[in-house]
C-alpha cells in the first residue's frame, strides 16, 4: 500500500481492548514503514571488524570508511586480566566492536547519502558466536554485556 504521508490505521473488532491501544490510537505513531524495511534485499554495505585486547578496527570497502581505536588502558588491563576472571572478557569486546561497526556506518551514510539507496542496511560479519547472539537478542548474562546492550538500545 503506498502511503502519501497519511498513516493508515490498525483497526480490528477488539482494538479498544487490547493492551497497547493508546498506542494505536496516538496520532504522533506512524503505523507504517518504508517497503524497504521490510522486503530481503541485498545489504547496502558490508562490516568486517577484528580486534585484540589492546584495539578494534573495522574497513567498509563500500563506503570507503575506516575506524581504529585503541582500548583506553584500564579496559586493557581488566581485558589482559579476564583469564584470571576479571571484568571483561573477550565478547564484550567483540559486541562493543559489532556496536562500533553500526555506529561507524550509519555516520558514513549521514555523511555522503546515497540518493540510489535511501534506506540502507548493513550486513556485520563477527567471528564469535556470543556478540552475534547478544546484537540479535541481548546479553543476559554477562554485566558488561548488559551495559553495552542499554547502548545498543538507544
């Protein structure tokens, strides 16, 4: 359905009795979204990051964009003490990274828009099977893994 900027309403025989109705009838709340959203498509862009104790980097060939940071030292020194169960370990570092990446993508697309693409999405590749699970769902139970979650969210 094309939408021409008049959000279409989502009306059923029960919709004053469910739960979340206010929603539904605030005016403010589109209730409708870009068919880009919601069809399979190729990515826009491709993420491939890696990363030590010490440093994260991430290249989006497609965007031409690259970041590298270095963990702050006391990240590095809880990292290189995580074996002997200290506060971080190696997922939270490889999340923190998927989340960087996201970040990292979204700025280069803010700064040289793609008129042919203007709802992009990006594909992130990750080596660990702990960070690709919490940016799909969240951490639970990792405590840094929550936090990062909290900035994930926004």
């Amino acid at each position: 359905m094309h939408n021409q900027g008049h959000p279409f309403a989502l009306l059923s025989p029960f919709h004053h009795h469910h739960p979340h109705a206010d929603i539904l009838d605030n005016p403010t709340i589109l209730h409708c979204c870009p068919i880009a959203h919601l069809i399979p498509r190729d990515p826009s862009a491709t993420a491939y990051s890696d990363l030590s104790f010490h440093a994260a980097g991430e290249y989006l060939d497609s965007l031409q964009f690259w970041w590298h940071i270095q963990w702050p030292q006391d990240i590095t020194a809880c990292a290189a003490k995580a074996k002997t169960n200290n506060t971080i370990d190696i997922n939270a570092l490889k999340y923190a990274a998927l989340i960087l990446n996201y970040v990292a993508a979204t700025a280069a697309y803010l700064q040289q828009p793609h008129k042919q693409d203007p709802f992009p999405s990006l594909l992130l590749f990750t080596d660990n099977v702990a960070s690709r699970a919490w940016i799909i769902k969240g951490a639970k139970n990792l405590p840094e893994g929550k936090a990062l979650g909290c900035l994930q969210d926004c």
